[in-house]
C-alpha cells in the first residue's frame, strides 16, 4: 500500500515533503533553546558532512537501478 502512493508521488510532492521538514526543523530550533545552544555549538562542517553522505547514498541507490 506504501508503494503504491510513493509511486504516485510527483517531483513537487516531494519537493513539498522536504520543504516541510526544513521549515519544521527550523521551527523547532527557533523555540527550543536548548536545542538552539546545540546547533550553534555543533561544528557546521558535521552538518555539511552528514548532508553529502545522506545525498550520496540516495544517488548511488538510484543510479544503481537503472
């Protein structure tokens, strides 16, 4: 059943999905200060790192079923 909507699911949907997420996250950083102290003390470059690996193992996922 989980398929058959994600199949149905257009570019802007999920564009939409991560859209909401971000904002979501931001939300939550805006009014929660303990979490804010642990964004700003977290080094940016282990966020950066985590997003490019995230990104890279989806691509690779793709790309090895065609």
């Amino acid at each position: 059943m989980f398929e058959k909507q994600m199949k149905r699911m257009k570019m802007s949907d999920w564009a939409l999905a991560k859209l909401g997420i971000v904002t979501f996250v931001l939300f939550l950083v805006a009014i929660w200060p303990g979490l804010r102290n642990w964004v700003l003390n977290v080094n940016p470059w282990f966020f950066f790192v985590v997003s490019v690996v995230s990104i890279a193992i989806v691509q690779i996922r793709i790309w090895k079923k065609k």
